[in-house]
C-alpha cells in the first residue's frame, strides 16, 4: 500500500520553462528567437523554472515531513532488526569423564558465503551445563488403546521422520508362556492337552488367544482344539458362569527347541492374546493351570535293544529270548527308551514266535519287572498254562509264557526309573524264568526190565525254548503334570507365576493319568494372565543411558510444525492440553518441575529442569535405564503434537554481539545531552546506567519503574554512590523533572537525555558516569543460515569437542523500513492497544509477534433489516414510479401478519401494516422522487401470532409486474432449529486468520504462536467477543503452459527457470507483482501468468496457459474471501515456432 501524500504542486521543471515563456509573452514585450538560440530572457526564465522547480519540491515534501513529524510526536519509533535465533548442539570430547559447562554468551560462527566478507557470529543466550547422559531409548504409551510406539530411531536422528508425541502405532504384546518339559519334551507324536482353573473360566474362554512353539528359530502358529462337551472343537465353547475349567488341546505337536525365556530354559509353549485390551475390560483370573499328554501308539516299534541275561540279542533274525536251554532265573531283557519311561502308560508287548515247538511240559513260569528306581518291581505273573498268575489288574500274557503268539498288555507303574543293563542304561523291561522250565538237558535214567534186572539208559535232552521271529511294542500313554513354568509377559515385563499356578491340591500325584477335580483346586490362588499398564493417560517416555548431575538440565525438543489444514480442521477446545513430567526413582515416578517453553510440546523449544538427586534406573519397555516421562494429564490439543529429535546439551543462541560494558561519556549537567555508541544498529535489551553521588533509596527517591540500583562502596564500606539504570521511554512528554528516562535512538546508535523539566539530567561531577551495560548488535536476514553451518567455536569451553546447528537459524529480518514505520504508525494510533474492529485485530496481531506476516478477522456479515426477519424477503425491481400492493391470498385462521415494504434511502420501511383474513392487503405508492433513489425494493413478513406454522400464499403486485409467493408462517416462539429463517447466530464472534513469516509453500502458523497472538488480542479486546484463531484456507494453483524458446539449445534450464519462476511468484507471502504476496481471496488471472512467464530469460512467448485449481471450487461461496493460493506442480512444455 502506498503511503505517499499528493503533491501540492504536480509541474515539472519542463512544465515551469514553458508556462513561464507563455506568460512572459503574454504580458512584457520579450519573444524567444525564432530559431531556438538561447538569450537572456530564456536563461533567465531557466534560472527561475530551476528555483521554482526546488522549491516545488520542498513544499511536495512537506506533507511527508510533516506526517513523519507527526508519528515522531506519537511516540513511533523504527523497530531495530530481528536477529536469527538457531538451537545449538555441542559435542563433549569422546570418553569425558566429567561434565563441563558453556558459558552464556559463548560465541559460534557461520563462515561468510558468497558476497559476504564476514562471518556471522552467534551468541548462546544462556548458560548451558554439559552431560554425559545421552538418550537410549524413546517410547510413547497409549493406555486407552492398549498400545506403544518405539521412537528411538526418530527421537535420536537415526530416522529422520516426525511421530506423534502422544499416539502409539504398534498393538502391545501380552503373552504367557507355559513350559512341561517332563511332557514337551517327549519325542513321539502326541497331544498336549492343558486344562484351566478358574471361577471365571467363561470370561477367559471369551479371549481370542493364539498358540504357537519355537523351533530354534521362530515361533510357529498351532492349531488348538477346545472341548466342548465330549466333543473337541477348533472353536471355544460357551461356557456357562458355573463352569470352572476348560480344556484345550494341541495334536501331533513337534517337540518345542529349547529357548531361555526369563531366565529359565525349557521347551515353552506361547500364547498371546490377539486383541488390544481396554482400560474397563475385566481380565479374568486363573487359579490352576495343569498340562497333560495323550499318546496312541497303535504301530509296532522295536525295542532299543535286547538282552538275553548279559548277550545282546540281534533282533534282525529270530532269537531265543531265555537261551536255547533255558534254566531258572535266566533272564530276558527288552529296553525302550520310549515306552518304558513313561509311568503309568498301557503298553501291549505283540510277540510272534518262530514256528518251532515249544515245550510247554516243564510249566515255565515268567515274572514280569521294570525298575522303579530303588528296586524291581512286579507287574504281573504268567506261566505256559495261565496267562495271568498274579499282578496288577490289567497285566495278561496272552503268549502264555512265549508259548504261542500274542499279546503281553501291563500298566507302568508311576514310579520308573532307568537303570544299566550289561553296562547300558536305558528303561528296561526285565522277564524271569522263576519256575519250570522249556525242557529238560540229556541225563540217564534207570529201569528195571521183568526180570528185575536194572538197566542206565541215556535220556535225550528235552529242551524246547522258545524261539521268536519277532516283537513289537505299542503304548497308550496319558498323564498329567504340573507345569515346570509359566511366565507372563505384559508391558515388556515377565512376570514367573509359576508358584500360583501349580497348587492341585495335596491328593496330586504327578505323571498320573487322572487329573485333579475342579474341588481340589485351590480358589485362593488368583492369577491374571493378561494386565494393562499403569498408565491411565497417554505417555512419552525418554530413557537415558545414566543419572543426571545435580545441575540445570537442558533438553532441546524439535516440533514439527501443524501441516496445512490441520488447524482449520481442528476444533475449538475448551481446556488446552495440561503435560506432567516425572521421573523414576527409588520410591516409584516422581513429580518433575520444568520450565517448558515448548507450550506442553506443541512448538519447538527447551525444557529445563534441575537433576534430581534420587534419580534411579527402572525396568521400562524392556530396558533398565534412567526415564523421564511426560503424561498427558487433563485438557486437549487442538493438534496432536508431532517431534522430531530430542537432543541434550543444546541450547538457543542469537545472531548477536555484545558488548559487555560501554562508557558513553560524562554528563556536563546541561540539558538535551546526547551520546553515540561506538556500534549499531543497538538490539532490544540494552540497559543505561548513570553513577549518582549517592544512593537514592537512602534520600528517599525510590526508583521508578525498570530502575535498578548497584551500589559502589569504598575500602571502609562507605557508600560513594551508585549506578542506577536508567529507563528507556519514546520521548519525553510525559516525563517529569525526576524521571530518570532517556530516548535511544537505535538505528543510530545515539542516546539522548531529557532537559530538567520533561526528563532529568544526568548528574555532573563524576567522570565517564555514563554506560551501557550491556547492550547488543547484530540482526538481519543474513543470520538466516542453513543448518550444519554454524560451526566454527570462537570461544575455547574446555571438554567440548564440536558444535553445530542441526536445525536452519531462523527468524532475522531487518530493520523496519521507513514505508513500513508510515503504515503502522496511523493504525497504532487509531486503535491504541485497544481491539474494537476487526481492522484493530489485524493490526493488534502484527504487533503480538513478529512471527506473523499476515492477519486477516472476520466477522459475521449481516444485513439488519434482512437477517434479522423471521420470513422470507421478497425483491422486486421497479421500471417506474407506481403502486405496490400485497394482498394475501390464504392466510389461515389466527395468523397475523406484519407486512414491511422497504426502499433504497432509508433504514426503516416506508409503510407497515398487519395483515388478516379481515384485512388481507396493503398498498403503497412510490413517487418519482423516491423511485430515483434506485429501484431495488423488498417487502418482508413477520408472523405477530403464537399459532403453528402454516401455508400462506400471497400476490405483490406493482406497476409493471407481479409475483406469487407461498412459505410458512412459523411460530415466533418457534425453536431456532425449527426455524429456516432464524436471523443471525454467530454476532461476537471473530475468526483470525494468521500467517506466518516462512518461506514454506504454505506457511502454517504453529499452535504456541496462535496461543500468543490470541493471548495478546484477548487482553486488548471486549470480554464478549468471541475469538477463535486459524489459518487460511489453502487453494492449489496449478499452471499448464506451453513456451516457445528463442533457442532450442537450452530448453531444459528455460523449462527449469520457468517453474521456478511460477513457485516464486505463487509464493502466498513473497510472490505477486511487487514480490509482497497475494490477498486473501485474490487468485491470479491468466494475463498475470502470461506476463510473467514471458519475462523468462529465453523464452520467446507463451503458446498457451492454463489455470487449474480445483481445491476452489470445493470452497463454499461463504468462505472465497479467506483463502490464500499456493504454487502445486506445474507443468511446463516448450515447443517449437
């Protein structure tokens, strides 16, 4: 906008010489020479049009010097230049041992680019104490949805990605796992079966649970059956609330590769639970959890191996099992490892013999023993003519002593033990010839023949063993055990709940094949599987790697910035977010005090707080380190926050330099005394101090407001005056002979004091009693430096090994230009820090910050006479002076009407009247006087009556026209909602649109800023007004255009610097024609493009152009005045004349 004020006298110096020669022609007798030669008259002429001209000048001047008079004497004054503020990262040398400390004002800097002959020096702002604690591990904890995130990667820079600060990604994981290894471990096909305990078995059936094994490399899924009456199931039963077990088995399950879980190896079974857990779900609890193993072996094995008393028997070929003489207490022994260890499995022996005889004479008799590790014990009896003499019920030796085919059936004993056979250990079934025999060996035998003689006659042996082809073994195994572990892992914690879940009672007997009753089950013991976290609002944790020193800690967090949109999109909260920091302790978290400039983590910033002394490590996520954590307590977020990397020993520092003391010179005691600084442009935060003869708080001058008092004492403590700070004021006008004020002007460096009567004067009689310290310089756009520049250390911090910028220094600008000074100025003093328009607010916002670039309020629009009216209004545009008439045509009973026509020239109607059935019309003639006014009327109707709404049809009538209308005539008592007309709703309410100073495509104000601008306006404005603050809507502006270069040697770089031409000149901020930006609701024409385009260097002309922006068209009409274009992909082609 310009600022210039209309010349007073418009003429140039040309314009002067030729009216000048007019009238010097038209009233003395002097005539230039006809062929142009200069004489005299025209030299004079010359020499006055010359004055004439300057002193044109000066009086054109006047107004603006008169105006920038003006804004001297309202106390505007230029605003110095910004400098970049840039977080800063120092490195401590590898392997300290110790921390360290940079000092505030410690200076780094960026080495000078192109064009540029210095560098540009950084100062820290603050003192920054050094660790060596470093951060291992970020985690974020959402109790709500049972869920967590791991941002160690981003929060550390491994990752350059942005995360939610308070939102997990990842479901957590609650497992427990179950290990038997008496049953697991067993080698043959099996099904594991596990029984459940508990009072509230059918809450636990409910949970959808998945079963999986280890193979030594990963878990493997299994599918499980359930039992459902007799029935096994692959789905859970519906148990019935007096139900307390459930049992659920596992078919042909591989055996488990043995895995450390907690401490403890063993073959593991896992079960997790496959959905997230709510905060007010019920986790039932387990009582007892039993394992057991069902095992058919319906095929014939062999043996390990067999023993006749010590030999060893080739199974491959027949073989005598007692020998081929057998005599008493020979022995057959039969080993597997398999069957013969399992206590109390029914195993079925399948003998089949040879085909020799056997001799069943001698009435063999068999005991049948296995080792129960203290001694053989008996399982049955058998003998060639009974198959079962004695022993345990279910033992029966249907080979009768191996005297014919057929099955030896006998139940294990629970106890059963290896034991070493002919120096083999194994699980031995031993077979004993205790009685009888299978022949007999050759012997003689004495007779007597009929004559009494007596005769030794030999007698063949009679052995007849038996011989076997083959033998097999099959089992029936089923036991049940206590589980050898079970460990649940919840919220990265395992838990052994091993103790609580093996309590059967004392009838138990393991490796038994009866289960304990549900009676026997101890019910005091209660066990949940599955449990949440503590946490009960969403948490950041942040885990460091050791304790932090009993200093001032500095961690610097990077915020991502809301995209686009978001802020429009968000909804207006009532109570902001509220964040409790923590950390972890001997006794449990503790509150953590901070000093948070990142507005609970919602703008990029420092949080500062003193390392507690009792800070501990603590097992969280699976990590024992040292945490802190940040909970979400009450409120909301208008946007969820996002970050970035959290870094320690980092801290902002500024574009500045300062100098730590200045004298200025000594006061003379004359007044209007004015000093110079040997620097500048002087930066905000500059303190003046005088030295006064004595202290003033002893003569009873307290200082005024900003004024500081030091003290200055001799060797003997006497005081011999003091400094005294000075304040700064815009000028003197309401200063008063004691006001220590001064004026500074910071641009030239020059500081200026009052003259006894509007400020008071230093005092004389001391020497260089004038000093600023400290004040400081710098500022400017050109400390605006790319990150990872500002590098260079120029000042030594001992144990620091580096320094650099991870983030773009930002924010310098320069000092405010004159034109910029006469804009603000005027708006300054009509709105006096008091917003009451909406021009005010804008104006207000510019000053809350100088982050805002622009703002735009906007405030409900309405039409007094036509928004607040209950019934539609009806325009009629009149061709001439004439009647309107309004009859109604059906108005139902008990409706009254008020009818307004109203007319260009005044706010209120030209004539009013109630209409009803008894008087149905009204009737009004416009003159010609008033028909010149315009000849745009209305004519509205307002329902007077308590009755429900209606149809009403009516008939306006005038001079060259007319129109039928029908609505309904709603109550007016009618509920808003009810009402198609309702007036006005949203008066007192203000929309502030705030932009940002950014060079992004779409500059989006950050949510502290917003805070800040509608903290600054609210102080200033009613109570009653109703702000609430956004950004614009954004529209993308595409452009297709098609150019034709001068040359076709360079069509890519035209191509390039054609797009970024465009991106430049889209810019919502620093594009348009004169490079400041576009107007809300202003997009460009196709002629802007053309010409722009056109100016490219190489291009010929533009062929054709197009605009696209569709997100436009998307807009409601109520909201075309708020948006701000932004520069998408353009498509650019060239082609050839």
């Amino acid at each position: 906008m310009s600022t210039q004020p209309p010349k007073i006298d418009k003429r140039t110096y040309q314009e002067i010489v030729a009216q000048t020669e007019q009238l010097a022609q038209k009233f003395t007798q002097w005539r230039p020479h006809s062929d142009g030669k200069p004489d005299a008259g025209r030299a004079l002429i010359r020499i006055f049009g010359r004055m004439a001209a300057l002193v044109n000048d000066r009086i054109n001047q006047a107004p603006e010097k008169n105006f920038l008079a003006f804004l001297d004497t309202i106390g505007t004054q230029i605003l110095p230049p910004i400098p970049a503020r840039v977080p800063l990262t120092f490195n401590l040398v590898s392997g300290n041992p110790t921390d360290a400390s940079v000092p505030a004002g410690t200076q780094v800097a960026a080495p000078p680019i192109e064009e540029e002959k210095e560098e540009v020096v950084f100062e820290t702002e603050r003192k920054l104490a050094l660790i060596t604690a470093q951060l291992q591990a970020v985690f974020v904890r959402e109790p709500l949805t049972d869920r967590y995130s791991d941002r160690t990667s981003e929060a550390t820079g491994n990752i350059n990605a942005a995360f939610k600060a308070f939102e997990a990604n990842k479901p957590n994981e609650h497992y427990f796992f179950l290990a038997c290894d008496r049953l697991l471990s067993l080698p043959e096909n099996k099904t594991i079966i596990f029984i459940f305990y508990s009072t509230e078995i059918s809450n636990f059936a409910q949970l959808p649970l998945s079963w999986s094994y280890w193979d030594g490399a990963n878990w493997q899924a299994l599918q499980v059956f359930y039992l459902n009456g007799v029935t096994w199931l692959p789905t859970p039963p519906s148990l019935t609330l007096n139900q307390r077990e459930m049992q659920v088995s596992i078919r042909n399950l591989p055996v488990p590769a043995r895995k450390t879980i907690n401490g403890v190896e063993a073959a593991w079974l896992r079960v997790g639970l496959n959905t997230s857990i709510a905060p007010t779900q019920p986790l039932p609890y387990i009582n007892a959890i039993l394992a057991g193993v069902l095992i058919e072996r319906n095929n014939l094995i062999q043996p390990d191996l067999c023993f006749f008393n010590a030999s060893l028997l080739d199974l491959s070929k027949d073989f005598y099992p007692f020998g081929q003489q057998p005599r008493f207490n020979d022995t057959f022994y039969i080993g597997s490892q398999e069957i013969f260890a399992k206590p109390s499995a029914v195993v079925t022996i399948e003998v089949k013999l040879s085909g020799l005889p056997v001799n069943k004479n001698g009435g063999a008799e068999l005991v049948w023993e296995v080792y129960n590790g203290a001694s053989w014990e008996i399982l049955g009896r058998s003998s060639v003519s009974n198959p079962k003499i004695s022993g345990q019920p279910e033992f029966n030796d249907r080979t009768q002593a191996f005297t014919q085919d057929g099955q030896i059936t006998f139940t294990l004993p629970a106890q059963i033990q290896p034991t070493i056979v002919s120096g083999t250990t194994n699980c031995w079934l031993r077979v004993r010839l205790i009685k009888g025999n299978y022949g007999t060996e050759a012997t003689y035998r004495q007779t007597t023949n009929s004559s009494n003689q007596i005769f030794i006659e030999p007698v063949a042996a009679s052995f007849a063993a038996p011989s076997v082809q083959s033998i097999g073994l099959k089992y029936n195994y089923r036991a049940w055990d206590a589980l050898s572990a079970c460990h649940t892992y919840n919220n990265f914690t395992y838990a052994d709940r091993t103790a609580q879940l093996i309590d059967y009672g004392s009838t138990f007997q393991p490796l038994t094949p009866t289960a304990p009753t549900v009676e026997q089950i101890n019910c005091n013991n209660k066990i949940q599987l599955f449990s949440l976290s503590t946490d009960i609002r969403p948490t950041l944790y942040l885990g460091f790697d050791r304790p932090f020193p009993n200093r001032a800690i500095t961690l610097y967090f990077q915020v991502e910035p809301p995209r686009p949109g978001e802020i429009a999109k968000a909804n207006a909260i009532a109570v902001p977010a509220r964040v409790v920091w923590e950390y972890s302790s001997p006794t449990g978290w503790v509150p953590l005090t901070i000093q948070d400039e990142t507005d609970a983590l919602s703008e990029r910033g420092i949080i500062q707080f003193i390392g507690p002394t009792n800070f501990s490590s603590q097992t969280e996520f699976g990590q024992s380190l040292y945490w802190l954590r940040a909970r979400w307590e009450s409120g909301e977020f208008a946007v969820s926050p996002q970050l970035r990397r959290i870094l320690t020993n980092t801290t902002w520092a500024s574009q500045t330099v300062t100098i730590a003391e200045e004298i200025l010179g000594t006061s003379d005691g004359n007044p209007n005394q004015t000093y110079h600084t040997a620097q500048k442009p002087i930066l905000l935060g500059q303190c003046l101090q005088v030295f006064e003869p004595t202290d003033p708080s002893l003569v009873g001058e307290k200082g005024g407001k900003g004024e500081k008092v030091e003290i200055v004492r001799n060797e003997a403590g006497q005081v011999q005056g003091a400094w005294v700070t000075w304040q700064e004021v815009p000028d003197f006008y309401g200063s008063g002979p004691r006001d220590r004020h001064y004026v500074l002007d910071r641009l030239a460096g020059e500081v200026r004091f009052g003259d006894g009567l509007h400020g008071a004067i230093p005092p004389q009689g001391f020497l260089n009693n004038i000093q600023l310290a400290p004040y400081r310089i710098g500022g400017g756009k050109r400390g605006n430096r790319p990150a990872l520049t500002v590098t260079e250390l120029k000042t030594t911090v001992p144990y620091v090994d580096s320094v650099t910028n991870l983030e773009p220094a930002a924010g310098g600008a320069e000092g405010e230009s004159l034109e910029r000074v006469k804009e603000r100025g005027p708006k300054a003093l009509r709105h006096r820090g008091r917003a009451v328009t909406v021009e005010d607010m804008e104006d207000l916002a510019l000053e809350a910050s100088t982050e805002v670039a622009r703002a735009l309020a906007i405030a409900p629009q309405f039409n007094p006479i036509d928004g607040l009216q209950w019934l539609p209004i009806y325009r009629i545009n009149l061709d001439a002076a004439g009647e309107i008439k309004v009859e109604t045509i059906a108005l139902p009973d008990g409706i009254t009407l008020e009818v307004n026509i109203n007319g260009p020239g005044q706010s209120n109607p030209y004539t009013s009247k109630k209409l009803s059935t008894t008087n149905p019309a009204i009737t009004y003639t416009v003159t010609q006087k008033q028909f010149e006014l315009g000849r745009e009327w209305s004519i509205t109707f307002t329902n007077l009556g308590n009755s429900s709404a209606d149809s009403v049809r009516a008939k306006i009538t005038y001079l060259t026209g007319s129109l039928d209308v029908e609505f309904q005539a709603p109550s007016m008592n009618s509920s808003s909602t009810s009402n198609p007309y309702q007036g006005v709703t949203a008066a007192g309410r203000v929309e502030l649109i705030i932009v940002p100073q950014s060079s992004d495509p779409q500059p989006t104000p950050s949510l502290s800023l917003l805070e800040r601008v509608e903290r600054y306006i609210r102080d200033r404005c009613s109570p009653a007004v109703d702000l609430h603050l956004t950004e614009p809507d954004w529209v993308e502006v595409t452009i297709r255009a098609n150019i034709v270069p001068i040359s076709l040697e360079k069509v890519d770089e035209i191509k390039q610097a054609a797009t970024d031409t465009l991106i430049a000149f889209l810019h919502p901020l620093t594009g348009g024609r004169q490079g400041r930006g576009w107007d809300f609701g202003r997009r460009p024409h196709e002629s802007d493009l053309y010409a722009v385009l056109e100016k490219v260097d190489g291009v010929d002309y533009v062929a054709s152009l197009s605009i696209d922006s569709p997100s436009l068209n998307q807009l409601p009409n109520n909201r075309r005045n708020r948006f701000l274009i932004y520069s998408g992909a353009h498509q650019i082609t060239c082609s050839q004349i």
